[in-house]
C-alpha cells in the first residue's frame, strides 16, 4: 500500500508538533511526503503533477492545524485546482474512486470543547463534513480520521500512542482485527532495528504488545477455568 | 445598519451570477463592497485596516462560490490571519461580539441533492458547520444564509425573487415581521425610483407587494366571517 501524505502548514519548520511527527517517519518507501507549501511557494499548483501523483497512491492523507474548522489556504487552492471538473468530478470515470482518504488534524483546543455545550459547539465529525462530502464526490473511502488535540500538554506516553496511531494511519491496512495490528506492529518494529535513533519508543512499543498479550492470556485462563467448571 | 460585503471568487469578471448581484448593490452607501482578489492580489492582507473595517459595520457577509463545500483560498487566508488571536479569539474582549454574520453562496448544483440520499449526502446547514463554528467563538449572531442553487437555470421571476432575498441579506434589519418587511421593501423601491434603470424589478416588487397585500385582506375577510356567524 502506497500512502500520499499531502501536508499543509503556513509555518512547518516552526510548528514543534508538525516536526515530531515528520520525523518519525522519513524514509519510508511506501510513504510520499508531499508539503505543499515548500513544493509550490508561491501558490502555482503543477496540476498534471498532482493528478498524476494522486493516481500512483493508493490512501491520500491530508495533514494540516485545524485553523477555524477548516484546512488551510493553500490546501483549499490545490482541492479547487487538482480536483477540477474531468479529474474530481463532471466525468463517468472517477480516477480516485476506491482510493482511501484520511486527515490528520492538529487542534489547539481540548477535546471535550467539541461538542454542544463545549465552546466549540460541534464535534469534530460535524465539522469535517466538507472533507467527508469531497471523499464521497470523488468515490472514496473515508477513513476515521486522526484528530491531535493539544500536543504539546500530552504526558510523553500519550505522546507515544499519537505517534503509534499516526504511523496507523499512514502504513496499517483498514482492518480491525487484532491479528493485523500485531503483524503490522511486528512489522514496524523490524523496519526500526534497522536505524538506532528510536529505541525508546521501540521499547515502548514492545511493552503494549507484551501487555496486551498478557491480557489475552489472562481472559483466556478465564474462559477455560469457566468451562472446566 | 451598516453591511460589509466581503466578497471572494478566483475569477469575479468572469462569473456572470456575481456580476448579476453586484450590479444589483452599486452607490448604496450603507453597504461596503470588498472583494478580496482584487484588493490583495498577491495575497498580502493588510491585517489593521481589515480589523479596522470590520469594527465599523454591524453585518459581516461573506460571498462565494461554494467550491468543495467551503470557502475560497483567500477568504480562508483572511479568516486565519484577520481573525486572528487576540482579535479573534484568545482575548476577553471580543471586537464582533452581538455582530451579525451571513453567508451568500452561489452552488452549481440543485438543491435536492444536499440531503442524504442525495448526490452531495449533507445539507448546507452541516456543510457550513465551520463558519457556524466561527459564529459563535466570536460571539456573532449567524444569520439563515442564502444559498443560490443553480442561478443560471432560473427562470427571469426565480432571478428576481433571489435578488430580493440578497438585497435582503444586506440590507433588511433581522426581523421577520410583515411590517418590517413592508417597510424595507418601501424604502428600497423609493431608493430605486431616483435610478431608471431598474424598472422591471420595481414593477416586479410592486406586484408582489400588492399580491401579499390582497391575501391578507381576504384572511382578514375569512376572519370577519367566522367571527360574524
């Protein structure tokens, strides 16, 4: 599986939460890194280059900060633009139709204000609705999407668990069985022995599986203390 | 009441509905025409003079073409940096607060298909979440918007009856008496008679005046009667 991870941010080098995430993930084959405003600084989007770029992947992620419930300028341009009449929409074939789409979105506020009641109002699945209208336009598969509140005040564990659920998004197959999670883990953890620089989180990955096989061994003693009875 | 229209479209020369509104709206002092495109052509906002602007008006319109389900590239722009912290939001005192803020949206295509089951699955009022969202962080009261669905397939009597309804937008006080709206359409048809131009239109609202004068009297009769017997 090919993954087009399309970013979009006024300020990437600068953005701490933006960089954490990206440099987790460099050198990854089946991952394309596409930042939108260092490929085109002055706004000119190659249109055939996008198209093409689009048609070679297999899930297309769009990451970018959660700026007034929307994405950003630049985003908005390269969706009006790449997915113009006869590639997006006005034609029989859709050249995007069963491709997966996802966000990944950065968000200043806390969680619980998205909702009625909250100071947000809405919650996030409400608010993303222009996104979730574009997937079914284009024939799309949308997938749950990764909504990153408040970085920077996470504790170094949750921290971790973002970055595993965000390496989800970019690489794991949709399936939700726990036989894939484990393989696709497995997997992550062979590709990381490789480089050196990310043993902590190595270690830290090894303990959840540890867990959460020791948590299926437990409830299956249980299981089979009930039917001995 | 004052009214700023920020208007916002890649290509407003070229759009026929947009020149069609416009040239509905020239020399009417209490509303500002701001187009976006053609004030900052390279993008630059000039941040002071937009939150100067919007401090003096007491309606905030947004107009647009509702590509992808949102706004333009700019509009995004002028909202992420015009709205900013500390005037936007993040402050005690909000500068829009008791506002009011509309949306004008010229959709091409028919309104039947904002619905589930329908070809674009939402309806504008989940689509347009964000800007509700927007509303109420800064404290603005959010009028019903005016979707334009189709304008190019309206018939000559639909067109006008949707100018009405923008000149409403901009114009008519919040209230959804008869009275106010009698009196609004008085005033704007005293405005008109100074031009000559207009004369269709004037014929048009004088009919339609008329003929929700004449169902009202015969309410009145039926009225009369129930209570006579």
């Amino acid at each position: 599986m090919k993954t087009l991870l399309i970013i979009s941010h006024p300020d990437l080098i600068d953005s701490g939460s933006q960089q954490y995430f990206l440099n987790s993930i460099k050198n990854q084959e089946d991952i394309t890194i596409h930042h939108l405003e260092n490929l085109y600084p002055d706004g000119r989007i190659n249109v055939m280059k996008e198209q093409d770029l689009l048609k070679r992947h297999d899930r297309i992620i769009f990451q970018f900060p959660f700026y007034w419930y929307s994405g950003t300028p630049l985003l908005k341009k390269w969706q009006d633009e790449v997915l113009g009449e006869g590639f997006g929409y006005g034609t029989r074939k859709k050249p995007l139709a069963g491709k997966e789409f996802g966000l990944v979105m950065m968000i200043g506020v806390a969680e619980r204000e998205y909702q009625a009641g909250g100071e947000e109002l809405f919650t996030i699945s409400e608010l993303t609705k222009p996104f979730q209208a574009m997937a079914n336009k284009l024939g799309m598969i949308y997938l749950r999407p990764l909504s990153i509140f408040q970085f920077f005040y996470m504790e170094e564990e949750e921290k971790m668990n973002t970055l595993i659920k965000y390496w989800q998004m970019l690489t794991m197959e949709k399936d939700i069985s726990l036989a894939t999670r484990e393989k696709w883990l497995i997997q992550q953890l062979q590709k990381m022995t490789e480089s050196t620089t990310e043993l902590n989180t190595i270690t830290f990955a090894i303990e959840r599986i540890q867990e959460n096989r020791d948590k299926i061994d437990e409830l299956k003693m249980v299981l089979d203390d009930m039917f001995l009875e």
